[in-house]
C-alpha cells in the first residue's frame, strides 16, 4: 500500500522523537504526560467536532473510536488543574486547520494518522504511561481496524494530507520537548 510506504518517513520521525522516547521511557511523570494529554485532547475535540458537524456524507468511522472523551477523562484523573496546562502554538495551529482549512474528503487522513496508531501502538503506551489509559482502551480494536482500513485511499492527495497530519504530530512532540526541557522555571 503506497500510504504506509509515502508516510514511513515522518512515521518515524515521530516514533524516534525525544517525547515519544519519553512516554515510552515509563518515566514520564504525570505533570508532563497531562500536558501531552491536554494537547491531544484539544486536537482530538477539534478533529471529532468537524466530523459531526458535516452535512455530507463523509462520516465518522465509527463513534467507539472516539478518543476526546476518553482523553479527557485521563486527563482529569492525573491533573486537577488542566485550566493551568498551556496549549502550545502547534496544538492550535492544528486545530484551526482541520475546523477551517482542511477538506472534508480529507479528514480521513487524520483518523488514518491519528486513531489507527492509537489502535496499533496504543497498548504499549498505555503500559508506560501514568493513569489508567482510557485513551488507549478500544472496544473490539481488530474491527475498528478494519473500519479505518475500509476508507483509505492510496492516491497522492491524501498520502499528503495523511503526512500533513505526521507534521502536526511532530510538531507536537517538538514542542513538548522544547517546553519539558527549557520551559519549566
């Protein structure tokens, strides 16, 4: 499949970051993980926001793959003061594009990007990182799977939308680094 083969590299890029060797380090502490955890929400909102306000019939895969809830639970349970978290420039700069810039006909990608990783790589996380990962908890994941899988497509438009959203991702993990090792007082 050329989407997996045209993404590798900023797949990688993202797999090899300072953070996410971090979360996967067992020793992210639950002050930095909220962090991550408020940025993934706020994105994951923004993402499943524009699904259900579509008049078309571009729809989400499938409502138990929906992450924002079960984020924002994690959330609350390692962070009793998310109002204080700061949502980083990259979180925003997401945000407004997938509500106002990003095609409808696209958005898989992101579900591609976003929830077929937290599927896939989601178990190890959970494993690693404070709390008790309602965000990595799947109902039946080989189905949701396959729900994901259904709508890809291979033609180069949405390769580089699916890559767009690996640049977000990274982006991210960079900010989360610069504010982890500069940002604390």
């Amino acid at each position: 499949m050329r989407l997996k083969k045209l993404t590798w590299e900023n797949h990688r890029r993202a797999e090899r970051s300072w953070f996410a060797k971090y979360m996967f380090s067992g020793d992210i502490s639950r002050q930095d993980y909220s962090c991550y955890l408020k940025q993934q929400y706020l994105c994951y909102k923004a993402l499943e926001d524009k699904f259900n306000s579509l008049e078309s019939e571009i729809y989400f895969p499938d409502s138990r793959l929906k992450r924002a809830e079960s984020i924002y639970q994690d959330l609350l349970e390692l962070c009793h003061n998310s109002d204080q978290i700061p949502v980083f420039q990259s979180t925003e700069n997401y945000i407004h594009y997938i509500l106002h810039e990003c095609p409808e006909d696209l958005l898989y990608a992101h579900v591609y990007v976003r929830y077929l990783g937290d599927l896939k790589g989601g178990q190890m996380i959970a494993k690693k990182v404070p709390g008790s990962g309602k965000y990595y908890q799947f109902e039946e994941p080989d189905k949701l799977e396959m729900k994901i899988r259904a709508k890809l497509r291979d033609d180069d438009v949405f390769i580089e939308e699916a890559n767009k959203c690996f640049i977000y991702a990274n982006d991210l993990f960079v900010r989360m680094q610069e504010h982890l090792q500069y940002g604390k007082k």
